[in-house]
C-alpha cells in the first residue's frame, strides 16, 4: 500500500505541461540497463548499449530533441547490419539511436528556469508495466482528448512493430508530404531508400512523436522506453535476415541513376556545342548572303547541314534509350 502511494506521488508530482528538452545522463542509464534486463543481453552488451545511450551528451550537437532523425535512422541501419555480421559493436550503435529516441520524447517546463528540476523529475518517474501506466495516465490530470490518445497509443505501441504501417507518421517534425514526394532534406531521403518492409517498419516506429502536446515526467520515459524497447527487439532479432530490412536493388538504382544523370548531362552539353556551332553557321550564310560572299555562304550552308546532322542522331539516341526504359 505504502508503495502503490509511492509510485503514484512520484507521478503526479510530474505533471508539469511542456515543450522539447533532453534527458540527463542517469535516465538514458535507467533506460538502457531496463531495455537489457528484458532482452536478457549479457554484461559487454548492455554495457555497450548503456555507453552508446549516454554518449551523444558529450559531443555537444545539441539540440537533440529534434533534428535527429538522419541520427537515428543511420544508427539503427549501422546497428542491424553489425548485428547480422556479429560484430558486438551494434549494441553500442543502436544505443546512440536510442539516445536521440529518447530526447525526442523529452519535455521541459514552459519557465526557462525549470529545466534541470523538469530532468530530475523525469530521472525520478518510475517506469510502470502495462497496467500500471494505464491507469497513471488516468489519474494524471489531462484533457479528455489527450488521455484518450495516450490510451489509444499505449494499446498502439503493444501491437508492436509489425502491425504498423510503413511510413505512418514520418512527417511529424519532419516533413509534412509523403516520403516519397520528398524532394528536399536528402539525407533522409537517400538513407531511407536502402530500407524496406522491416526495416522501414521499425524505423518508422522509433520516430513517432507523442500523440498530443500534452505531457508529464511519467509518460516521457514510460513511452520512450516502451518504443526504445521494441525498436532493440527488432534491430536484434534473429528471425529475419537482410531482406527482410532492406532493399538489395536499392544501390544499384542509385548507381543506375547517376549514370542516366551523368549520360542526361553529356547528351545536354553536346547538343549545346551542336546548338552554338549552327549558330555560327546561320551567321556565316547571313554574312555571305549580305556580302555576297560565295566562301562565306559554302562554309555556313555546309556547317548547317553537318550540325543538323548530329542534333537529329544525338537526339533519336536519347529518344532509343527513353524507349527502351519504357
């Protein structure tokens, strides 16, 4: 009984409303050591994935709480592929993802003056099983609308990875249109096309944002540990290979790619050549025409004609192999 008054003092003690900020190194150490406590990973590698956690602090690249997500997506790409090479490393690489996960969930006072007390609170909120954090955010005091999304999300991120869609919700704090009508922030674009089915499920997954700008301490670390801890399932799992995660063709594409753009552009510059030397050559026949000038009017006629020549056989080659794209 003492306990249960415990654990929900510390919540509701929590419940300040709140805009972005990080977590303090102590709460990505909770988080880490609970995520390899329920993954049973031995010592090196949760000592590895707590070190990854709390190593993005001493780099400086602040902010984390946004504007990571090139950061988290490369990370968990790095990490999967270690994994699969058995290289123990990827523990480490997937705690760094995790890190910048978990500040994306981060919140602070709206006083500037709160933030170190705002961290230790969440440093302080205890992480709750299912039923326990159901009824916590019941308890916390929180608009109708935003305690029913809280709900629904809960019950969202226990189906798991596999039951979301591919790319719901990548364009909160990221982009607004669809990931394939990107045409700006490439990094993401790019690294993103090496990813597929699993892969682009789990990535998905690690960077959904909270259902509403509602918040407190409690919810913070219940629900970054919660999709912290499916992402490390999924990134570590045996049960799937390589392509499962991720899009074998996709480099080749690319290199396709940049060999039609490289060809694109060499078709443009010769036709510019061909463009400027029958120029030349409608200047030689006016000249010759107005001087009277035969020499003058043989040289433009024939540099005319040869130059129309190749513009009509460097564009039916562009035309043959747009045909034969198609």
């Amino acid at each position: 009984m003492y306990k249960s008054k415990l654990l929900y003092a510390l919540i509701l003690s929590g419940s300040n409303w709140c805009i972005t900020r990080t977590m303090i190194g102590e709460t990505h150490r909770r988080i880490a050591q609970q995520i390899a406590k329920e993954l049973h990973l031995s010592n090196r590698e949760a000592g590895l994935l707590e070190t990854g956690s709390i190593n993005p602090d001493s780099w400086a690249n602040f902010p984390h709480h946004h504007g990571k997500e090139f950061e988290i997506i490369k990370n968990i790409l790095e990490a999967r592929q270690l994994f699969l090479q058995g290289d123990d490393e990827c523990y480490h690489r997937l705690g760094i993802a995790l890190h910048y996960i978990e500040d994306r969930w981060t919140l602070r006072p709206r006083l500037g003056d709160k933030h170190t007390e705002c961290e230790m609170q969440i440093n302080k909120a205890p992480i709750l099983n299912d039923s326990q954090l159901t009824e916590a955010i019941k308890k916390i005091l929180l608009p109708t609308k935003a305690e029913e999304a809280y709900l629904a999300f809960l019950i969202k991120i226990g189906n798991g990875i596999m039951n979301i869609e591919e790319m719901e919700g990548l364009s909160e704090r990221i982009l607004i249109r669809p990931v394939h009508e990107w045409t700006y922030y490439s990094p993401i674009k790019y690294i993103l096309s090496y990813f597929q089915g699993l892969g682009l499920k789990t990535v998905t997954f690690a960077l959904q944002g909270h259902p509403t700008s509602w918040s407190s301490p409690v919810l913070d670390i219940n629900f970054s540990y919660r999709v912290c801890l499916e992402v490390t399932r999924k990134v570590l799992s045996k049960e799937h290979d390589e392509g499962d995660w991720y899009d074998f063709d996709a480099e080749k594409h690319d290199t396709e790619k940049r060999a039609k753009d490289t060809e694109m552009r060499r078709n443009v510059a010769i036709t510019s050549i061909w463009l400027f030397i029958l120029l030349l050559g409608v200047i030689f026949i006016i000249m010759g025409v107005v001087s009277t000038n035969i020499l003058l009017l043989i040289c433009g006629l024939i540099s005319s004609m040869i130059t129309i020549v190749f513009l009509i056989y460097t564009w039916v080659s562009i035309l043959g192999s747009k045909s034969r794209e198609l």
